[in-house]
C-alpha cells in the first residue's frame, strides 16, 4: 500500500491550523509578557533581539524583538507561526539569550527588585495569565486557562483592604513563591 493511501487524499493546502489549548494559550501569553520585559531591560542596552536554541537543528535561532513578538501573536491566534527568514548574519553579541534574559529578571525580584508584572485582585481576568473569568472570578478557584490557583490574589486583596503597602504584601507572596501576578496599584 502506497502513502497515498494510508492517508487518503491529503492535501497540504487544505489543512486548517490547529488552535492552541488553553495551557498552551496561556503559555505563549507568559511568553509575551516576558519578551516585553526582556525588551524593556535590554533594548535600550542595544540588544536587537533574542537568540533561543533549537533542539531540532541544533542551533541558536536569532530574532528580533518584532518578529518574536509577531511570531507569538500568530500562533496565539492560529495555532501556527509564520514562516520568516532567519536573521541574516547575525552578531550573536546583539542577541541576548531568552534562559539568561529570564534568570535576569529572576535575578531582579529575587533581590527584591522592582516587579515587572504587577499583582491583581481577582475580578473579571486571571492575574497570572490575563484570560477571562467566569461571573467576574466570584465563584473561580483555579483560572479555567491556566490552571493556576486564586487564593494568593484573594488574599492580596484582602490584605490591601486592610491597609497593608503594595510593596508589603508583593514582598510577602515572593517570599511564598507565589508567581508574579498583574494589576497592584502602585504605592
């Protein structure tokens, strides 16, 4: 039997992208956030982009900030990346690696360091992922997109309510571990 009719009459150009599921959504939403922070610090440095290392070929892909970021936003909305041309000739040296950009902001809040995504009382989205809730995030005990739990952004809420500093109770949930969340008004 021949591969054509193993798989009947397949047709590369009439397959439709498969779209991500919501853990896979909402990892690539933590993926943006943090290529915007990556940008934020190193940019004005003169660091063009990120360089991340293929375990299929083998190599270090380099990419500027735009593209990644287009590259993300598409296959947030599709399910696929776009294809691109790779950068040509790149100066590694202008690329910061996307594992020491995220030890790099590690780094920063685990020296106390300012927060780069701010913390969010629960409400109408998932302060971990951004996604929508259900009746406003009353009822939600675990985000329906990511999976993370709510308590620590109830308990945010509930400690401001009773007059503890932003910056206290940012400082008590990294100590927790609790992961860094979005919407904390500044002090």
């Amino acid at each position: 039997m021949s591969d054509a009719e193993d798989f009947g009459d397949y047709d590369d150009e009439d397959a439709h992208p498969i779209p991500l599921d919501r853990r896979e959504a909402a990892s690539v939403k933590r993926d943006l956030e943090d290529l915007s922070a990556f940008r934020r610090i190193f940019e004005p440095e003169g660091i063009k982009g990120v360089s991340l290392y293929c375990q299929d070929c083998l190599e270090e892909h380099f990419y500027g900030w735009d593209m990644l970021e287009n590259n993300l936003r598409a296959l947030l909305e599709s399910g696929e990346t776009p294809v691109h041309e790779p950068a040509y000739d790149p100066r590694p040296d202008e690329y910061v690696d996307w594992e020491y950009a995220q030890g790099y902001l590690d780094g920063i809040a685990d020296a106390g360091g300012p927060p780069l995504t701010r913390l969010s009382a629960v409400g109408d989205a998932c302060p971990f992922c951004g996604e929508a809730l259900p009746d406003h995030g009353e009822q939600a005990v675990y985000c329906p997109a990511c999976g993370t739990g709510l308590a620590p952004a109830r308990m945010a809420r509930a400690l401001l309510k009773r007059g503890w500093a932003t910056r206290e109770v940012e400082d008590l949930l990294r100590s927790a571990r609790v992961p860094p969340m979005r919407g904390l008004p500044a002090d």
